[in-house]
C-alpha cells in the first residue's frame, strides 16, 4: 500500500483542506475560478484532476492516480 497521499497544492504550498474551505466560503464550483485567486494550480498543473475530484466529492486526499481510476470507472 503506499504511504503517499495527494492532499495539497505543491507550487503554492495550499492543501486541498484549504482549498476546499476557500471554494466553500466563496462559492466556488470550478478551477478556473480558483486559478482566477491564484490560490491553486496555475504554475505546474499537476494538482487539477484531483482538485476536480475534490470540488466534486467535497474529499481532500487522494491516492496518486486515484483521478484516472475514478474517470475509468465512472
């Protein structure tokens, strides 16, 4: 089992736990308007798939990859 967990926005040191908050408290429902707050995922982009899942799921931890096993299954 891997330890790693997907919980955060490495480029600007955000957690998804923040951003969730954030997007809650603002009523945000998509990336673009996180992005638009340079809150998250506009450098390196790697964080967006799971932060779909999370606007979608309300969850904030994920494992790597867990993003494709979702959108094959579903």
């Amino acid at each position: 089992m891997n330890s790693f967990l997907v919980n955060r926005c490495i480029c600007h040191d955000a957690s998804f736990e923040e951003i969730k908050e954030h997007s809650e408290k603002n009523g945000f429902t998509t990336i673009k308007e996180l992005q638009a707050e340079e809150l998250c995922s506009t450098k390196c982009k790697m964080c967006a798939p799971y932060l779909e899942l999370m606007l979608k799921t309300g969850e904030t931890s994920f494992t790597p990859g867990e993003y494709l096993n979702r959108k094959e299954a579903g």
